[in-house]
C-alpha cells in the first residue's frame, strides 16, 4: 500500500511539475518577431508617438513642465524609450507613461521599436524643462526660488591644514563625524595652487565652473545630484549619505593620487561624487576608491575614500 501510495504522489508531483511550465504560444511569437514582412518605417513610427508637456508653469503650483508625457499610440509595436537626465540616459519599457524631471535642463528622448526582427529608431524628442527646484539647488547654487537664474555661489577648500584626507570605508560609515583632520591610513596634501581655487555652482544651466587663484578659468562643465544613497557594493554594505553629487568636470583636489598613490579614476556621470554633508555653511564630499577596484573580490580595509571639505568663499 505505502509503495501504491508513493507511486501516485511521484506521478502527481511529474504532473503538478509539467503543469507549470509554460507553453510557449508560437502564433504570437511569429506575429511580433517572426514576420518576415517590412519593418515599420521611421515615418510610421514617429507618427505613433508623442512627447507633451501638458502641465503649464505657474507660480502657485510646484507641477509644471517638468511632468512629460510619452505615449506610443500604436502598443502592438514593442520596444522601449530612451530618455536623458541630469544623471545619464535612461530606458523605461511602457506604452504610456510620465516623466517628472528634477532638473533644469534640455534633454532628448526617442524610441527604438523591434520590428521585423528589427530596431528601428524613432526622430529625436527634445524637452526644455524650466520648472524644477530643489533644496539642493538652494544649498550649492544658493538660488532662492526657480527665478532665481541669476543666482551663483562660490566655495573653496576649507582652511585646516588637510582638508582632503583618506579613511578607510569603515570610518566612512561613521560621516557624521568626519573633520579635516589627519588619520592614521593615510593623508593627502593639498598645495597651495589647490587652496587658492574656487568652486563656483550656477543655478541657470546648472553651469560650473572652477577658477583659478588670478581669476582665470581652470574648468567649465555642468552639475547635478540627485537624493539617492550610493550603495555600489555587491555584498550589500549601505553607505548613509543623503546624495549623490555628479559634475562632469573634476573638482580641486582630485588630481591628487589616493594615498597608495593610485592615479584619479574620475570620469563624469559614471563617477559621482558622495555627499556627506551638505548645508549653506559646508559642503564635503567623498569619492570612494571602489571605483578603481572590483569590491567583490576587494577586502574590508583595502575600501578607502578621498574626502573633500569645501566652505562658501566670503566676499
């Protein structure tokens, strides 16, 4: 009986078993990837999609051109979207959908449809939003409000004498504690050129730009952040940091090797920058060593950092 028994519940499992696995619906295969016909054109195409802003600006609404609108009217043609922001281009795979932009900026978006067992790419979608404004805008630019595009404002390397030094990631935890001060794995020197620099954030374009002690131009780029804490590390380990700071040109002191004396691994929107803190009175970042190291295979002790300490420049 037990054997009868055993020999019904292996059968019903293979059934239970096979039940689950799905079965591939070939006629809808072939209809989206197997037709052998013409792919869409890039005129059908452009003539399914739609990019619109409908919101208006007002000064009494925070809603406003930075909520876009992508719609593909034709949902039967798959495939994805692209779209720029202040961080990087992104994808999103949807029929219709909204964007809500958190920067000022003009960005590009298209769709690249599969047809045909083809890519066929759409026009080029330009937005301008105008409307964004955010506490951080405020604390780097010094901007009051999102008419505030005149507004600028300077920082430079604090005055202690190691303004720039290098913990390991374990005392990177720790933030809220970090000064300017040597320690004990390892301290990079900033020269006096270093100190004489100005950061200067713009809030129109987010435009930056870093000056040399005689007033002349050293860099011009752009600047962005975002609110998300960084967490680049594959076993898990969480960095508590309120931001992410991406620029694409490098800031003062990032010339300056790690203190194993490794070269600046510095490369724009793939290398941000982490705040730590970050208010009207102080800014200080941190650019972690894991960009130049595979954190999988990477000790505890070997994750250090390079920590920037900036002040607002008086006037």
């Amino acid at each position: 009986m037990k054997t009868i028994k055993l020999y019904v519940l292996l059968l019903t499992t293979a059934l239970i078993g096979f039940a689950c696995n799905p079965i591939e619906d070939e006629s809808l295969r072939k209809k989206h990837f197997g037709n052998a016909g013409a792919p869409i054109s890039v005129e059908e195409l452009n003539a399914a999609l739609s990019v619109t802003q409908p919101i208006p600006n007002a000064d009494d609404r925070v809603a406003g051109d930075q909520y876009v609108v992508i719609k593909n009217s034709r949902p039967e043609i798959g495939g994805v979207w692209r779209y720029e922001t202040s961080t990087g281009e992104k994808s999103i795979c949807t029929d219709h959908d909204t964007l809500i932009y958190n920067s000022i900026g003009i960005f590009n978006i298209y769709y690249i449809a599969i047809s045909a067992n083809q890519a066929v790419r759409s026009k080029t979608f330009t937005v301008e939003v105008t409307n964004c404004f955010d506490e951080y805008d405020f604390l780097l630019s010094g901007a009051v409000d999102k008419a505030d595009r005149t507004a600028k404002k300077v920082w430079r390397l604090a005055d202690e004498n190691v303004p720039v030094y290098n913990g390991m990631y374990g005392n990177w935890k720790y933030y809220p504690d970090f000064k300017p001060v040597q320690n004990q794995w390892g301290t990079v020197i900033i020269t006096q050129e270093m100190r004489e620099q100005t950061v200067v954030f713009e809030f129109n374009d987010h435009k930056l730009v870093i000056y040399a002690g005689d007033g002349s131009v050293i860099a011009e780029g752009g600047w962005a952040f975002n609110h998300e804490s960084p967490d680049p590390d594959p076993r898990g380990v969480l960095y508590d940091a309120p931001g992410q700071l991406i620029t694409s040109i490098p800031l003062p002191g990032q010339s300056v090797s790690f203190f194993q004396k490794r070269p600046s691994v510095f490369s724009g929107v793939s290398t941000p920058y982490w705040i730590c803190r970050v208010s009207e009175n102080e800014l200080v970042l941190a650019f972690p060593s894991i960009y130049n190291r595979d954190p999988a295979t990477t000790e505890d002790w070997d994750i250090d950092a390079t920590y920037f300490f900036f002040i607002p420049k008086e006037e």
